[in-house]
C-alpha cells in the first residue's frame, strides 16, 4: 500500500513539474506579437496534464496526505479552464483580445485558493508543497499583471514556474534515490509520511473533498463578482470553461462525498454543482445572440431547498449552516431579478460568496493538519436537540448505509435525487412564451439537475443494491433529459404526432413496471411513481395536440410536492432517530427479497457483535442463516437437538441429502480423536479449512456432542459428512457456538441460496437470524470426499464442486506418502505402546 501511495506521489509531481515546464517555456520565449506554443496545441497538453494530476489528486484523496490531494486537484482545475480558454482562442471562438477578459477571473480565484494551500503547508512544515502553492500562486498574480499590461512581461511568471520545476525535480530525484537504495539514503523534504504522522491531518472527515468543493465556489464566485467590480466588461463566452470546470470538479466531490458516507455535503456539492453549469449556460447564450431570462419564481424553489439543507447542515458546524445562508441569498438575487447571472444583486452576493469561501477554505484546511482547531460552532446542534425531549438524534453509523444487494458502500443519493426531481419538475412549469426556448433558463435545471445530477444518483444508489430506486432515478433523468432538450433546446418545435408519441409510450410502459414495483416498497415511492406517469400522461397528450388547459402544469406541480415530500423525508429521518417523517408501509407484501428483514436480525457479518448476537440465539435453539466460502447455509448447534430437528423440518430435508456437521477446526475433534483413524486425521489437517467436505465412517464419536435423537438427521445410517470451511465468519460462529448441523439454505429441489436477502424468502419466518454479508463469493458447491474407506489408502468423491479434484487427491497422496515413510500424527502419539 505504501509503494502504490509512493506511486501516485511520484505520477503527481512529475504532472505538476510537466505542467510547469510546458508554461515555463511558453511565457519565457513568447512576446507580445506571437505566442511561441500555439494556443490550441497549449490548451490540449493543459488538458493531458490536468488530467494526469487529477487522477493523482483523486487517488491519493483516498489513501493519505489530504494537503497534497487539495493541491494537485486545484491545480487541474487551474490548467484545466485555462487550457479550454486557450482552445476557445486558438480555434477562433473567441477572439484575441477576449483572452485578458477570459483568463483574469479564473487566475485571481486560483491566485487566491493556492496561496491559502500554501499557507497551511506553512503551518504543517511541508517545504515542497509551500513552494509548489506559493510559486503557482505567484504565477498566476504576474500573468495577471502581464494581461493587464503588456509591457510587464511574462518573465516573471516564468521564474515562478522555473522554481516549481526544481522543487519538483528535486522531489523526483530524492524519490529515485530512495527507491534506488531501499530508503538508506532520505533526501530532506521527499520522503512520505508514516501514518503516525498524519494523524493530525485526519481531523475532518473528507476535508479534502470539502476543500476542493470551496475552491471551486471561490472560481465561479472570482468569475460572477468580476463583471460587478469592473474587472471585466460583462460574463461571456470565455468565462464559461472556468464555470463548467468547477461543476464538473463538483461533481466529482459529490462522489467522494458519498463514499465517505456524507450525505449532507454530496447534496450541497451536487445543487452548487448546478449553479455553475446554469452560470456556464447563460454565459454561453450570447454567443448565438440570445439574451437570457429566468423564470422569476423557480430560483425560490432552489432557495428554499438551501435552506433546509443549511439547517440540517448545522448538525455538522454551525459555519457549515451559516456558509449554505449566502447560496439561499444568492438563489433570492437570481429569483428577484430577470436577466440572473447578468444583473448586479446576483453578482454582489457572489462577491459576498467569494469572501465568505475564502474565510471557510482557510478554516476548514487548518483544522486539517493542526491540532489547534479554529471553533466552527460543532456540537451546538446537538445540545440543542438533547433539550428537545421530542426529538432524538440519529447516531452516526456508517453500516448504516450497508447494501443490501449491491457490491459497494455509499450512503445513501436519495434525498439529492429527490432534490433533483423537484427543480426539474418546477422548472418546466416555466412558460416560454414569445421567446426563443433556448433564452427561458430551463434547460440546466431539467437536463442537469433532473438529468445528469439523476443519473448519479441512480447509479449510487445501484451501487447500493436498490435496484427500484436506481431504476427509478435513471429512467427518470433519462427522461428529463430528452424532454428538456426536445422542448426547450430547440428540438421540438411545431413537431408532433405518431412519432414523439411513440417515444413517450416507451417511457409509460418502463414507468408503469416502476409504479408496480413500488407497491412493494412504501407509499411514498408509489405515490411519487404514480404522479411521474402522469406527467408522462401529459407529455404523451401534447404530443398528439389533446393537452387540456392546465393539466401539465398541475400534475407537475403534484409531482414537485410529492418529491419534496421525500427530500424532506429522507432527510429529516437520516438525522433523527425519532420521530420520523412516515414514508408508509408497503401496500403488497410478500415473503421476497429482503422481506424477513423486520421479523428476525439481519445483521452484518462483518462485526463481532453480530456473529456473537447470532451465536447467542443458536445457544438458545434458533436456527439461522450464514454465509459461507460458498453459498449461503441454515445452520443449528449441535448441542441443541430441538434447533436441529427444527432445521431438518424447515429445509424439508429430503432423505438422499442428509445434513452434514462442520467444525471450526480438527482441534474440536479432540475428545473423540481415539475413535478416529490417524490418516483420516492427518488428510483433514492437511486439507482444512477449505471447501471440502469428508464424508467419514458414522460411530460412537458422534453421540459426545450431544445430538440426541437429532443424530438421526445428521448423515445417513453409516456415514456422515463434516468440513471446517474456509470462512472467518463461520469460524467464528462455530467457535462461540460448538460444532454445529449445516444444510444449504433452501428448500430441497431449489437453486442454491447466493444472497443473504434469499435465506428468509426461501424458509421463511421460522428461520430466527441472518448473518448478511452480501453475495455469495462462490455460486459453486463444496467438493465432497468420500472417506470411508481411507485405511485401504482409497478415497472418492461423491460431488466435485470448488475444489477440483486433482487438488485433493494431491493433498491425500502427499498425506499418504507421509505415513508410509512412518510418519506419526502427534495427535496420536500417546496411544503408541512403549
């Protein structure tokens, strides 16, 4: 792990020293007639490079050194919008002159967001990376001075970057060195950091995420505020590289937010990330001559999901809380004012945004790496809710979030996915009018909040294993989308008949499987799916010219009530423990798919806790359901004979198929270990644990385990089978619990059980627990042997499953060899005469 962290140290810095180079040589030979690295060559290596250091930033957030994973990623968004600004100009888009105009705003928010990185390096002693911010931040201020007047020269700017190229290469040369000599020789400034150092850096969960999060809220900010202030002209064409630049790193963030199971700060992230793209939006519009207008009442929606979020955003800080206030502000401005982004109240809350982000940034990065913590109002929030006798706050637990199908930990995307479909829904109750539908500002909130903001969340929430709602989510981005693009980007026009209805048709028909599946899960999904086939309904009437008056707009605004019911839902109750906002109960119920989970423990099998809680139900006669190397099991203690009749009983135990005993290990055979053949012995040794299953002479050995009359049930009148798997949870189990009688998981005659969510809707309520560990790493059976006549040096098999069968019979010859050159198990060596 520390070599592949070492890696992604070396691949960054190498970037960032390419990188730097590139522009070191570009400022250095270029004169004010002529650029030496045409612009759009210069543009596309940005690109490269940005790309490069963005992974790095990326992967190294998810291992250590969160300052280091700030600086790379703030740096590719740096190259990244100035490269798309230098493309625009050397593909003409844009003119020659616009670039002072374009690149000004964008480099005084980077000017600004490096030189805060650099001063926490200060604090937390790093020289390399204090230079690398300090010096690219110094960069950008004189390539700012040199657009402003060109008699400044770029010199400046490449001296900068000429000590951030030495920085770098002596970081790579001391890591080469270090590699080289297997860390005998440590340069000062280039080794990494041991774990025990970096404690002080993990104060804050996912705080580099956040950093990244504010830096590119400090841009869009540089980039609105900048118009106001008279550093540049208006917003144009050029401006929209750096704000769609800061979505898309948003965007990113929201991701990283949900891996790390913050589900308050992947829905800020992913609504701010939708304020860039509608900024980049109307930016864009007068290139093609459009001058764009919002619909005055649809910001307030937005305002007032900000504001929720910045309630419950006070569970965290109180400045998290106070920071979402200047989004609801700026939603306000955008509200109160037609032309939006263009207008001077929008542009001065951004100036106030720029200020306020700047102030966070620096906090939130200084509790970082210091032991010494700026206060931010955390724990404010909860002492108020524990004097709230009503309300009891949820505790935080990231198994919280465990999927239930899927592969993956995320939390949970619902309450953005909601979020979601609520501006999309208020959106298209926007009329356009007399204007062109590109002008009306519909398009972001319907194609980027209900679309692409939609298809993340479906795709999260896949990850989850909640296949209806990743279903849901999906299909409806999916639809949002086209409906937003067909009527207002342009496409639809006076086009309507057969065709388009078709489309629409195809969309009911997915739908209406939704709306049926949600009757399984609650009311509330089937309401929301109900009211989303009646939007369909709409868009299906207009198609064919029958749309009554009003219909669309109330059947869409039923809908935005109803997903904002959810938002608030799903929210609310992610916080508190009680009460919560009721979602409903689901109004067709069926043994299925996770239906067990309310009426017998469905715990997670990756805590001790819960292999002891099932442990202790199996000591008191319960049978339950475990995962295994193979398929999932029902299984009963052996000492309890009431739990292994039971068992027998519900599996409906057919007579060919007995049941077999498993052992955490051959040392549980101690007591009987005189009754048992050394070879035999010896090949369990050598062969456990794994997937096999022995199937060995029945005898008086099997009664100390205290069977009873259940012994019947356990393996046929001369044999049994018995196997200590391979498996660290069922190890343990049958440590806490003894030998125990195992059966696979399903009624005889039926496929194998592979998911923990099978066990109760194959067996149903009689069975009293589930360990849950998600599917099956194997969908194939144990190898069983046959070792009943292992004295004669001979063994069979009876099923050849997961273990092929030359690797047994590989294991048994070498066991064999053994004894034959007079190998002696220590096992048995008492019993040998003296």
């Amino acid at each position: 792990m520390a070599q592949s962290n070492s890696i992604y140290v070396s691949v960054g810095i190498l970037g960032i020293l390419g990188g730097s180079l590139l522009l070191l040589v570009n400022s250095y030979a270029s004169s004010p007639e002529k650029d030496f690295i045409p612009h759009t060559a210069l543009g596309i290596l940005l690109l490269i490079i940005a790309a490069l250091v963005a992974y790095t930033g990326v992967r190294h957030s998810l291992s250590q050194s969160r300052l280091f994973s700030i600086l790379c990623l703030t740096i590719s968004a740096l190259w990244c919008g100035s490269g798309l600004v230098y493309i625009l100009i050397g593909q003409r888009v844009l003119p020659l002159t616009e670039l002072k105009s374009s690149l000004i705003p964008g480099l005084a928010a980077f000017t600004l967001a490096l030189f805060i990185i650099g001063t926490v390096a200060l604090f937390m002693n790093n020289p390399v990376l204090l230079v690398i911010a300090i010096s690219i931040s110094l960069a950008c201020a004189h390539q700012i001075a040199g657009l402003s007047d060109s008699g400044f020269g770029q010199s400046a700017t490449a001296a900068n970057y000429l000590l951030v190229c030495l920085v770098c290469a002596y970081f790579g040369f001391g890591r080469l060195l270090y590699t080289i000599t297997q860390g005998k020789l440590k340069p000062p400034g280039t080794v990494m950091k041991q774990k025990s150092e970096q404690k002080t850096e993990q104060n804050q969960s996912c705080s580099d995420a956040v950093s990244v999060g504010l830096v590119m809220n400090l841009l869009s900010a540089s980039v609105l505020a900048c118009p106001l202030l008279g550093v540049v002209p208006q917003l144009s064409v050029g401006h929209v590289p750096w704000l769609w630049t800061a979505g898309v790193f948003q965007l990113g963030m929201c991701v990283l937010f949900y891996r790390a199971m913050d589900t308050l700060a992947a829905t800020f992230y992913g609504f701010t990330s939708l304020l860039k793209f509608a900024e980049g939006y109307s930016a864009l519009l007068p290139l093609y001559s459009i001058q764009p207008f919002s619909p005055v009442p649809f910001p307030v929606v937005f305002a007032v999901l900000f504001s929720i979020l910045a309630l419950f955003s006070c569970q965290k800080s109180l400045l998290d809380g106070f920071y979402h206030l200047f989004f609801v502000a700026y939603c306000i401005s955008i509200a109160a004012q037609p032309q939006g982004f263009f207008q001077g109240g929008t542009q001065g809350v951004q100036a106030a945004i720029f200020v306020a982000t700047a102030g966070v940034l620096f906090v939130t990065m200084f509790n970082m790496v210091s032991s010494t913590r700026i206060p931010t109002g955390q724990g404010h929030f909860k002492a108020l809710v524990t004097r709230i006798h009503s309300l009891t706050l949820r505790a935080f637990d990231k198994e919280r979030h465990t999927p239930h199908l899927g592969y993956s930990k995320y939390a949970d995307a619902e309450v953005l996915g909601h979020a979601c479909n609520v501006l999309a829904a208020f959106a298209i109750t926007a009329t356009v009018g007399d204007r062109s539908p590109l002008a009306v500002l519909v398009l972001p909130w319907a194609v980027m909040a209900g679309g692409v903001l939609q298809f993340l969340c479906g795709s999260v929430a896949f990850a989850q294993g909640k296949t209806l709602e990743s279903t849901a989510f999906i299909l409806y981005g999916l639809m949002w989308t086209v409906w937003g693009l067909t009527r207002f980007g342009g496409l639809y026009g006076e086009t309507r008949g057969f065709n388009v209805a078709v489309g629409i048709i195809g969309f009911m028909l997915f739908n209406l499987l939704v709306t049926i599946a949600a009757l399984f899960l609650n009311v509330a999904w089937f309401v929301y799916a109900f009211t989303f086939q009646l939007i369909l309904i709409s868009f299906l009437l207009d198609a064919v010219g029958a749309l009554p008056y009003g219909y669309d707009i109330g059947v869409t605004i039923i809908f935005g009530l109803v997903s904002f019911y959810c938002f608030l839902a799903h929210i609310f109750n992610s916080t508190f423990q009680s009460p919560q906002i009721p979602l409903g109960r689901p109004l067709v119920k069926l043994g299925g798919v996770g239906g067990g989970e309310g009426v017998c423990p469905h715990v997670s099998a990756r805590k001790a806790t819960s292999v002891q809680k099932i442990a202790e139900i199996m000591k008191n006669g319960g049978i339950c359901g475990m995962p295994t190397d193979t398929v999932y099991v029902l299984v009963a203690a052996c000492n309890r004979p009431d739990a292994v009749i039971k068992a027998y009983k519900v599996k409906k135990q057919a007579q060919d198929r007995p049941m077999s005993m498993w052992i955490s290990s051959v040392k549980q055979l101690e007591p009987v270990k005189h009754l048992l053949s050394p070879l035999l012995l010896d090949f369990m040794e050598a062969a456990w644990p794994s997937s096999i299953s022995m199937v060995i002479p029945r005898g008086p050995w099997l009664d100390i385990f205290g069977l009873g009359d259940a012994a019947k049930h356990i393996g046929t009148p001369q044999s049994i089978a018995i196997r200590s798997p391979d498996c660290a949870v069922a190890t343990h189990l049958i440590n806490l619990v003894g030998p125990i009688a195992v059966t696979s998981a399903n009624p005889t005659g039926e496929a194998d059980t592979t998911h923990h969510n099978q066990v109760y809707a194959k067996l149903g309520k009689k069975v009293e627990g589930v360990l849950c560990d998600g599917p099956s790493p194997e969908n194939i059976a144990s190898t069983v042997v046959d070792c009943t006549k292992i004295e004669t040096g001979q063994i069979g098999f009876f099923r050849v499953g997961l273990i092929p069968k030359s690797k047994v019979l590989q294991i048994f010859e070498e066991v064999r060899n053994r004894h034959r050159q007079g190998y002696t198990n220590p096992g048995f060596e008492h019993d040998i005469p003296l």
